[in-house]
C-alpha cells in the first residue's frame, strides 16, 4: 500500500524523480500548489475509493500521514 500510495502521490506530484520519504511535510515541496492538492485528493480517491474531508487534509502534514489517514478510511 504504502509503495503504490508513494508512486501514484508523485505522479499526482507531476515529480518522478523526486524522493518522497514518509517523514517528508508534503506542504513544503516546491511543486505543491493548489493544483497539487486536486491532484492529490483525486488520486486518493480514485486509486483508493477514499475520500478525505477538507478539515481532515489541512491537519495532515506528512506523506506518512496521508497515507495513515487513506489506510483507517479503507479499514474503516
């Protein structure tokens, strides 16, 4: 999960090359931007069948984090 979630969170990224870490505060990439954050919430929710509310995204600050919040939503 966590290999797939890296893969298709840099594509959404549009950031190939880049190494994403789970400790990594997804915010401060130079490429995160509001476009971004569609993307990403788009992939999650296609790629995963999850959707995160606003209020729940805004709190999320890691990659690690990110992927803990799709994990609990798909067990949930």
């Amino acid at each position: 999960m966590k290999e797939k979630f890296i893969e298709k969170f840099k594509e959404a990224l549009d950031a190939d090359g880049k190494d994403i870490r789970l400790e990594d505060r997804f915010r401060d990439y130079d490429e995160w931007d509001s476009l971004r954050y569609l993307s990403v919430i788009a992939m999650i929710d296609s790629e995963f069948d999850v959707i995160i509310e606003t209020a729940e995204f805004k709190k999320t600050e890691t990659v690690g984090g990110l992927i803990e919040e799709v994990e609990k939503r798909i067990k949930g």
